[in-house]
C-alpha cells in the first residue's frame, strides 16, 4: 500500500495503464479511482466520465465482459 500515482502508455494505441494508489490503516484500505486534475496531470487524456461501476469476482480467474458502449473506458483491477 502507499507509493505514488502513475499512468503508463500501452502498446494498443489509446490504452493507458493506471497504477492507483491503496491507503490502508487498521479498518481496511481506501482507493481513489479517478480524479481528473491529477490524471491528467499524467498525460491521460481528458474524457467526459459517464458512469462509474465496481464489482467484485468471489471466485479468482473470473472475468465480466467488457461491452462497446459508444465511450472510453476507466477499467480498475
């Protein structure tokens, strides 16, 4: 837990990778996902966000579908 903020170019043309940063303490941990000032700050590109969704896998290997909504996507794992 703890360490800085970084955005990293991918090679697929307009795929960021984000490593965000977990705050822990004795209850558990707290993650920002998204603030715009400081990820574009990073070179993120600035987008219009639409709509936010978490959900959680019990089982390990599980992967959800990712649509093709007409947007950019802000995809955390």
């Amino acid at each position: 837990m703890g360490g800085e903020l970084k955005v990293t170019e991918s090679p697929i043309p307009g795929l960021y990778v984000i490593d965000l940063v977990l705050h822990g303490d004795n209850r558990g941990w707290f993650k920002e996902n998204y603030q715009k000032a400081k990820m574009e700050a990073l070179g993120l590109p600035a987008f219009e966000v639409v709509q936010n969704n978490f959900s959680y896998n019990e089982e390990v290997g599980v992967t959800r579908g990712l649509h093709a909504e007409p947007w950019e996507k802000f995809i955390s794992v």
